[in-house]
C-alpha cells in the first residue's frame, strides 16, 4: 500500500490510464486497406508505432486471398506431418475445422460441426444438439431475475471453474470486479480459441449465440456495484478469432434481436471484435490490448483485468464455453458435472463431444469419436495431445486417464487430437516447436529467445535446460506452457526425441 494515499501503487499508475474508448480503432483501418501513413495521421500515432501494430497480426502483415490451415490436425491429416504452404497462400494456425481430417482451406465451405452428447442432459451442447435451439427470452429471464448478489452466491456455490485453459473459480473473478469502485466496467467473452484443435466456442457462437449473451448480461449485472442508482455503466465486448467469420456475424446479429427486443440490462450494450491473427492474443492481457487496436503482447500482471483492464477499467474476461453455461446453472441452480471435448485427428467420427468430467481418454474416444479411424494399423493409437500447444501428450498405454482439470492439469479448453503410429513424437515436436516460435508475443526474453532455440538443442540435456528456462521465466501463460507437451514427449517417446548415435 501507499503510505499516503492507502492505494496500492501500482494500482494507482494503472488507474491513470483509464480513458474513453476511442471512435476509431488501428487494426480496423489496417484491415480497412488503409495505409501505414494514412492510419499514423487518422490515429495520431508516429509511424514506428502503427508499423508496429501491423507487423504483429498475421491478417495485416499478409493480407492472401486465401489460407491454408497449418493448425495441428490439418498438419497431420492424413497420419504424417504434412506442409501446408502453397505457393500465392498464406498458412493460418487453426480455423477451427479439424474435424474434417483434411488440410483446410479458406476457399472451402466448412462442413457443419459434427456435435453428440454422452451425459444424460447436456449442459454446454444443450441447444445445439436435436431440432429446437434455445429460447432467447428465457435465457435472458433467466439471468434478469436474481439479484446481483444471489447471482454471485449461486455461482460460487456451482464451483464453476472457467473453461478457458486456466480454470479459474469464475465467482472469484466477477467478486473481484464487483469489488472495485469504478464508473465504468466491462465485460469480455473470449471466442479467440486459438488452440488448434478446439472448435467447440466456434459451435457455440455460430448457433448458440444467445446462452454466450445472456451469461455476459449475467456478469455485467454482477460487477455493477451502483446498486439501484444505476450511475454506473458495463459494456460488453464479443471477441472473435479472425479466421471465425461466420461466427462473428452471427454474434452481430444475435446482439442487434437481443437489443431490439429489449433483452439486455438497461444501459448495456454489445460489440463485437474481431482478430487480426494471434495465438498470444487468447491470453486474458493481450486480447484486451488486441481490442484497444494494439500489438496483441501479454502484460505484467498485477493489477489484474478485473482491476485495470480494458482502457484502464475493471474487466472480467471469460471464455465463450464458460458463459454459456451461466445461464443453465442460475436456472438450475445445480453444479455443472460436465464439460465439451473436441475430437480430432485418427478417430473415425471427430466431433464435438460432450461428456462428465472423470472419463477416460479411452472411453471418449470409443463412445465419443467411433474409435480409431477405420484407415488405421493395428494398434492404431499412439499418443494424443490434449488441450493444444501448451497441453499434454498422453502416450496410448495412459489413455485410461481420467480427463478433469485436477486429473489432468493442462486439459486446457479440452481440444483432443490423435495420432497414429505414422506420426513420430519428433515431428509433433517440431511441430510444436514452430508454433512456439512463430507465436510467441516477444514481449519477455525468455519466451522471444527461448522458443526460437527449441528446434535447435542439441541433446535431452540441454532441450531441458532450456525449458526450464522457459517455464521459470517467461512473463505469461504461453512461455510458461510451452514446456509441458515436450517434456511429455520427452518422458514418453525419449528414443524418438533424441535417438541413441548411430540409430539416426
Ligand atoms: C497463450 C494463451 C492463450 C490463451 N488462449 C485462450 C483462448 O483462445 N480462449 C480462452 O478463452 N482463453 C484463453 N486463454 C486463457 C485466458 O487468458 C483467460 O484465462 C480466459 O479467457 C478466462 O476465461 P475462463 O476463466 O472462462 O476460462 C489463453 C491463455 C494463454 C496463456
Ligand atoms: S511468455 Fe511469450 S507470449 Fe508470454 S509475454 Fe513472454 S514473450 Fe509474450
């Protein structure tokens, strides 16, 4: 604390910073076409700064026609590691459509995401799954009714743990806003899902936008903390990976029935983001510097978003899967027991499943995913990586593995993908090697450094050495994660990582 002013001085600096959101937006007028001059004079910003905004997003920096997903299924559609690159293309890390089992393109139409249920009443699927949908009115009375406080109590007595990777207790960070006095605060729904083999938050936003909606009305209720003065203000804001197109406009337009039906809370209104091209950009910090039109770099934390978050105001920032299922719980009162997995990669029906926290790896993939792909060898299965990039590689003699986010720390946001014996823990390494590389945000040295090396040590020794380098240092989430895959490879398949000389 300052001893003069009794703030926290840190929180004190952030609060300087606090302003208007402005009209305009930097990466919107990159993306517009404009150019780097035009976009410096229209923003007042030097030059250095707006180049350096467009040098960070994939979208700005290579504005192709047409792109070719180099995510980790469409990477090794097909049982090998493929190259997506195609000459006049630019590669994307993942739109989103890993069940299709082939290298994707932007030039195809997506294929409808496959969806099934393996619990009794599903709670994330529920008006995706069957003929129906939801009914836009009750989500929203649902979430009108209680109180701010009972909202709270009801979700902390949930125990709902956020469903974006780093499973949070959601009631603690709404608690959290709540607790700051501030005219303005805001709400984000993270539909950045950049983990390559994830589509569920793509599922939910597409056609189930509403139950996204109403969990946000839910928490802009319960961070305003006017009380019935009402003096304050919440706004909302839906971000949306880039390579989502149809997912964004049809969050746009599930906004503007909501509005027009007088839906949202009094004074609470929605926009939409879209991503100009990041992985780093899913990061709580980075997504709200992405929204405010800068480069997308993870930020020191504290103060936290729900202190000092967007344009300096108090944020809660929750995953698309997370907010969905607010509604369902303060309808139901009753704890959510379950949780969607995607399934991708050498299983015969890849889809969206949704199953009880507890399950097997194993017992997922049979009921969920149709078993092994029928092209498959015998044995078929040889690891999986779950939970993207900075997950976990469970090599086939552990898919009896309970999947639940103290189970399996590292579950993520429940992205699954399998591999054959044609795939070597070498190539899913490099793989993961490149991902790292080309998406670390280089706002810390350990990462920027680090990441670039990985491909390049020279035996086990010093590949450890290195990582933990990674894990100790690095400023956020990403550095810190990256690790974790590579040493399960390393653990599992040390033969196939670094093979004894002689053997190459
Ligand atoms: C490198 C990195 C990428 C992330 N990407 C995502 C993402 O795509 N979607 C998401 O919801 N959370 C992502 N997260 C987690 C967010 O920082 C944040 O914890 C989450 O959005 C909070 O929502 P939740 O509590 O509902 O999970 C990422 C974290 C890191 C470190
Ligand atoms: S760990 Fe990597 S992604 Fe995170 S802040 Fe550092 S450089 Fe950026």
């Amino acid at each position: 604390m300052h001893p003069a002013s009794g703030m926290n001085p840190v929180l004190e600096w952030a609060r300087r910073h606090q302003r208007e959101a402005p009209d305009e937006n930097l990466i919107d007028d990159l993306r517009a076409g404009m150019s780097v001059d035009q976009a410096a004079e229209r923003q007042g910003m030097p030059r250095a700064a707006v180049h350096g905004v467009q040098s960070y997003y994939e979208y700005l920096r290579h504005p192709a026609p047409l792109r070719v997903c180099a995510g980790t299924a469409c990477r090794f559609a097909g049982g090998w590691m493929t190259s997506a690159a195609l000459p006049g293309t630019a590669e994307v890390r993942c739109l989103g459509r890993c069940y299709e089992g082939r290298p994707c393109r932007t030039d195809q139409t997506p294929a409808p995401i496959p969806r099934r249920a393996l619990v009794d009443e599903p709670v994330v699927l529920r008006h995706v799954l069957g003929a129906g949908g939801a009914d836009p009115e009750r989500l929203y009375r649902s979430v009108a009714r209680p109180a701010a406080e009972e909202i709270l109590a009801t979700l902390a007595a949930s125990g709902l743990r956020g469903r974006g990777g780093a499973a949070f207790p959601t009631a603690a960070k709404w608690e959290a806003a709540r607790r700051v006095d501030a005219p303005v605060k805001y709400v984000v729904a993270n539909g950045d899902e950049g983990d390559p083999g994830s589509y569920v938050d793509r599922l939910l936003l597409e056609e189930d936008p509403h139950a996204v909606l109403a969990g946000m009305c839910a928490c802009a209720r319960a961070i305003d903390s006017s009380g019935a003065s009402g003096q304050n203000v919440v706004r909302g804001v839906v971000y949306v990976r880039a390579e989502y197109p149809a997912a964004a406009a049809r969050a746009c337009r599930a906004i503007a029935e909501a509005t027009e039906a007088g839906l949202l809370p009094p004074g609470f209104a929605i926009e939409v983001h879209v991503g100009a091209g990041s992985y780093v950009c899913g990061e709580e910090t980075a997504l709200l510097r992405g929204i405010e039109g800068l480069r997308g770099e993870a930020q020191p934390r504290p103060p936290y978003p729900t202190e000092c978050g967007l344009h300096g105001w108090p944020t809660v920032v929750q995953n698309v899967e997370t907010l969905a299922i607010v509604p369902w719980l303060l309808e139901s009162g009753r704890k959510p027991a379950s949780k969607a997995f995607c399934l991708s990669g050498a299983v015969a029906s890849p889809a969206v499943v949704e199953a009880g926290f507890g399950i097997s790896l194993a017992e997922l993939l049979a009921r969920g995913g149709g078993g092994a792909a029928p092209r498959m060898p015998c044995p078929p299965w040889k690891m999986a990586l779950i939970g993207g990039p900075m997950g976990r590689v469970l090599p086939v003699a552990a898919f009896d593995t309970p999947l639940g986010y103290d189970t399996l720390p590292g579950l993520g946001h429940g992205g699954v993908v399998v591999f054959d014996a044609a795939v070597s823990a070498r190539d899913l390494a490099g793989h993961l090697f490149e991902f790292a590389a080309s998406e670390s945000c280089g706002a810390c040295t350990p990462c920027r450094v680090g990441t670039a090396q990985l491909g390049h040590r020279p035996d086990r020794a010093a590949l450890e050495r290195l990582l933990d380098t990674l894990e100790l240092g690095s400023m956020c989430g990403f550095g810190q994660g990256v690790p974790r895959p590579i040493r399960d490879l390393l653990q599992h398949f040390p033969d196939e990582m670094f093979p004894a000389r002689g053997a190459r």
